[in-house]
C-alpha cells in the first residue's frame, strides 16, 4: 500500500503513543506528537533517518530484524530498552506493521511505540523482597499486580487489579487465574497453564490477549508473568503484572482498518489515472497523426504550417502532462525503478538540450550551455535523467519572460558532476521556496494559469535524482530575479577505456505489408495514411474478429494491433493469432494507453512483439519495423 505522509495527519496529534511511517529500508517519513514526546525528537530532526537511532548501539541490529519479521509475517511486536534523542533509556513496547501495495510487495511499515518504563521498573521491583512488593503492590495504579502459588491459584491483590479485574482481594484469592481467560484458553492444558509452564522454565513468559472481568465483559491486556523463586531456586510461585490494552487495540484496529481503506483508495486512484490516461491517450493518437500527416503535405501555405506547428506543439504538451500525471503516481509511491548503466552525463544534456532548443527559440530566448570537454561518468538511468532535465528546462523556458537567458553549466565538484540551470525569469517567492519540490506546488498561481502544468515536475525531479543518490537545490534572488536548480549526482571513478563505437540505425524501415486494428476508426484512417504515405501496404480492421480474418487473408507482415476493442480485445486476438498456423510468426505491435510496467508484461505474456503507448507517431512505428529488417 501507498502511504503519502499527509494520509497519517490524522495520528499526528496522538500524544500517548509515538506513530510513525517507516520506509521499505526502516527510514522514518512521518512523525507526530507522541513520538517528540517519548523519543524527544522534532519531525525535522528525525524523518529521514534510519529508525535504528531508537536503538542501544550495542542492539542497533535489532532494528533491521523487525523490519524482515514484519515483512514476512504482516507484523513484529517486541519489547525491550530504547534510547530517547538526549541519551536517556526507556522501555518501550514497539509494534510494526508491514504495509503493502496492491501487488502485494511491501511499501513500508508503521510503528506504534508506547513507553513503558513504569511498567518495566514495576516488574523489577517484582525481583525485590516480600515487603517491598507489598509496599509496589499498593503504590501502582495503572497495571493490575497479583502473586499467585505454584498452581497459578491467586495469593495476593493490588487495588488496580480490583479496578482492571472487577474482583475484590477476598473473591478471587485462592481461585486459579484461569478465570482472567477466555474459557477456551482458561480450560486444563490451555494457554493458561502452559503460561506458567514456560514461566517456571525460562523465568517469564508475556502474552498480548483478551481476557475476561468478573462481570463477563471483555478487555484485551498485556502481560507479563514472572517466576518467583527462593535462595535455593525452588519455586515459590508467580507475579503477573497486567495492564489494560483495550484502548491501545481498538485505536490499532482502527489503524488498520484506515490503512486498509487508504490501501483501497490508493488502489481506485491508480486505476482512474490509467483509466484517465488511456481515455486521454486515445483521441489523442488519431489528432497526432493528423497532424503528421499534414506536416508532410506540400500545398501548405505559411499560415496553415503555423497553425499545425501549434497543434503538435500542443499535443506534445497534452501527452507530456499524461506521463507526468502516471510517473509521478509511480514514482512517489517507489514503483519505479532505475535501469542503471555506465552513461556520459554529457551525452543525456546534449540530448536533452537538443530536444528543448525549439521551445527556447519560440520564446525568443538566449540559450548558453557550458560542458566540460572530458567525460562525465555516470552509474545512471539516462531516460530518468533526461526526464530531470527536460523538466528543468521546460520550466526555465516557461516562467522565463519572451527574450530571456538560459543558462545550463556542468562543472566536476568533489567527486560529482554539478548541472546548474539558471534564467532571468520570474523567480520565486521566498515563502514558496521551502516547497518548491513538493506536490502540485506551483509558482503562477493566478486565475488564468497562463503557464500551465499541474506542479508535478519538480516533485518528480527531486524523487529521480534522490534515487540516483543525487541532490537538487532550488535558490533565487527573488521574484523577478530568475531562479536556478542545482543537480548533483556522483561520479563514477575515471575508467581510461574507450567507449565502443557503434554504428547508428538506418534511416529507413523496409516496405512491410501492415494490418492496423483499432476501434477507433478516426485513428485506425489516420495512422494507415501515414505508413501508406511511408510506402507501406496497410488494411485496416475495427474488430477483433474482423482483425483474424484479415490476417488469414491479408497475410501480413507486422499487425499494429489496439488492446482496448470490444468483444474480443487485444489481448485474446494476439493469442489467437499467436495459435494460428498462418499467423503465428507475424510482428505484433500492441497499440494502447495504457503504459505502466504490468501493461507491457501482460502485453508480452499475451504474444505481442511490441508495445507502444498512444499517442503513437510514425516515427515510432517505422522505429519498430527496422527492428525487424531483414540483414
């Protein structure tokens, strides 16, 4: 399950118990009241760090038992010395929590923290003389304390044992404590008596559970019962210490039940941003071709290639805005992950920058890019990368004024790379920079939102780079000052062999006979126009079963193929096809809105050679077919 950190807000005025979100890794991403209270930390002191601190040094290792007992059981309750931020110990009853998303993988933990030290000295003092614990008994109001005989029959009573319990001292001394249990477990060889069995072997023996009070009502209690034994180590019976929990139950299975219903709406949420995007992506794809198609034609005077210049533009813009809006779903909720490689920093910010340069000459802008001549060695994702920069610039080429600067430099630091992106732009506010980087924050927040977007980049940025164990830091003189973003990303150590050279792709994609299945007719015309045009030989099918009949008669060579048809959808027509003499060698292309990773397993698993996400360009499809060149 997804947890962003606002969703425990609710917990955070929790004084009594310490409430907290732990990362897969035991990192702490939230805080609240009870945990300053008991450990002593301010949230900005501690979320980030490991919650190994909690721990003795010399118990540090403890912490990351927990953490694998919980991921593999659900849950890990444990209870033992903790050290607080001043140095203090206390004991402490901890429980975690694994938390998991809707594939099942564990996204982290919550641990609920109580401290128990009272408790913990009280049972010490349990160790001590007979008067002493009769002077105990009789000074403890919160845990319920009684002694009993070798046979678990009840010897002595304190005054909160009467409140948590309900009997009074001469109604319950010599009955077995049996009758704390349910009848199931208060019954001969039950989980009563095999208490005390392990308690007179091992010296103590605790238990979480329901118990029962003389008027039949139930609580559920922790407890912890303790061997007493004489100079000679003969067994002279038990203490048991018990306090009421039902309180401390209740607000965790109301945790639980949020976290399950948290857990379900992060689920429905994930599935309308696929369904959003691949509604989005649909008529998109049909427009895209449109406007490729006209791009190629050569009776178009200025004013109409103007015109379709500003509808590609346009519709880059709109399918950039739908990645965004899938990346950063999973991205901060630790979905995706990094396709690392030995990569020169320079070669992703030429790209980069070559990409932008369009936009930055529409706005009339000046652009300075300064790389160092030697390489810059990376152990890194180059498309996460560049998706880093491309926000970066698109960001100074948007909140910067017609005929600004922009400025993109790379320096070698300490054994990083630095890229700085600097302009002359609008700035920011001092009040917005600390959240700069956090979710949908904007700077243009007025009621024409004349620049656009949906505060989503920059959170994807900083997440990216932070994978790449990397940092960004955003400074600026102020509004109308300009603004600039420093990425700071390590190096690999300098390697004096030279890279491979490898030679480029052609140019061009072989003729292929091509079947194009789409519902959507407007986008099955569309893209059939384009690979024609390519000087392809193309039909076109709306169905899934009108797509196996022209296959068998077609014959063709590769099938672009939609998931989403009606009736017989994408997926059951490649099986076909897949299972057809005729077409079981033929190159399926999925075609589809849908583009998370499980999209395209299920596309592979289904027989599909390809799969591309709408909108789709011919310069992706042609991309495809010279995979599939003859040599």
């Amino acid at each position: 399950m997804t947890f962003l950190p606002q969703q425990l807000d609710l917990f955070r005025p929790v004084e009594d118990y310490a409430v907290f979100l732990l990362d897969p890794q035991g990192h702490v991403r939230t805080w609240n009241t009870g945990g300053e209270r008991i450990k002593g930390y301010r949230a900005d002191e501690i979320i980030g760090k490991h919650f190994s601190a909690f721990y003795p040094p010399e118990e540090s290792g403890q912490a990351d038992v927990g953490l694998r007992t919980a991921a593999e059981t659900g849950h890990f309750d444990a209870e033992g010395w903790r050290v607080r931020k001043d140095g203090q110990r206390f004991w402490g009853s901890v429980s975690l929590t694994a938390v998991r998303d809707e594939t099942g993988e564990v996204s982290g933990f919550i641990e609920i923290t109580r401290d128990l030290t009272e408790r913990k000295l009280a049972e010490e003092r349990l160790r001590t003389n007979d008067l002493k614990f009769q002077l105990l008994m009789a000074g403890v109001q919160e845990y319920a304390i009684f002694l009993m005989d070798p046979e678990g029959r009840v010897t002595d009573w304190n005054a909160a044992a009467e409140r948590v319990l309900g009997y009074k001292a001469d109604e319950i001394v010599g009955q077995s404590f049996a009758v704390f249990f349910t009848p199931e477990e208060g019954e001969p060889g039950g989980v009563a008596e095999r208490e005390l069995r392990l308690a007179a072997s091992v010296g103590r023996a605790s238990d979480d559970r329901w118990h029962v009070r003389k008027d039949g009502t139930h609580f559920w209690a922790n407890g912890l019962t303790s061997a007493l034994r004489d100079e000679d180590g003969s067994l002279k019976g038990f203490a048991k210490v018990l306090s009421d929990r039902t309180e401390r139950k209740r607000f965790e299975e109301e945790l639980r039940a949020k976290a399950d219903a948290l857990e379900e709406a992060d689920r429905r949420k994930n599935e309308f941003l696929a369904m959003l995007a691949h509604e989005l992506r649909n008529p998109l794809s049909p427009i895209a071709s449109a406007v490729a198609l006209l791009e190629h034609s050569e009776s178009l005077g200025e004013e109409e290639r103007s015109a379709i210049g500003i509808a590609d533009r346009q519709v880059k813009k709109l399918t950039r805005l739908i990645n965004d809006l899938m990346d950063v779903s999973r991205i901060t909720s630790g979905k995706v992950h990094l396709n690392r490689e030995r990569i020169d920093l320079r070669d992703v910010l030429r790209g980069v920058v070559a990409a932008a340069k369009p936009g930055i000459d529409e706005h009339g802008h000046t652009l300075v890019v300064s790389l160092p001549e030697h390489p810059l060695w990376l152990s890194a994702d180059a498309t996460r990368l560049e998706q880093v920069f491309e926000n970066l610039l698109g960001n100074a080429t948007k909140y910067t004024p017609h005929g600004g600067r922009i400025e993109v430099a790379v320096a070698r630091q300490d054994g990083t790379a630095v890229v700085a992106v600097r302009d002359n732009g609008v700035g920011i506010a001092p009040e917005l920079l600390p959240m700069v980087f956090d979710l949908f924050t904007q700077a243009d927040r007025s009621l024409d939102r004349s620049q656009g977007g949906l505060g989503i980049g920059l959170t994807i940025v900083k997440t990216l780079v932070e994978m790449h164990d990397g940092q960004v830091e955003a400074t600026t003189g102020g509004l109308g000052k300009g603004s600039e973003f420093a990425v700071k990303l390590p190096l690999l150590a300098v390697r004096s062999t030279p890279r491979p050279e490898t030679s480029g792709p052609t140019n061009e994609a072989a003729p292929r006979r091509i079947l194009v299945v789409d519902d959507n007719a407007d986008a099955a015309k569309m893209l059939s126009l384009l690979l024609r045009a390519s000087g392809n030989e193309v039909e076109t099918a709306l169905c899934g079963l009108k797509a196996i009949e022209a296959a068998v008669t077609f014959r063709p060579e590769v099938i672009l193929l939609d998931i989403g048809l009606p009736g017989l959808d994408g997926y059951e027509v490649a099986r076909r096809l897949r299972e057809q003499a005729e077409t079981k060698d033929v190159v399926l292309v999925a075609i589809t809105g849908y583009g998370q990773p499980e999209d395209r397993e299920k596309s592979k698993a289904a027989g599909f050679n390809h799969h591309l996400v709408k909108p789709v360009s011919i310069e992706d499809v042609l991309a495809v077919l010279m995979t599939h060149d003859q040599p």
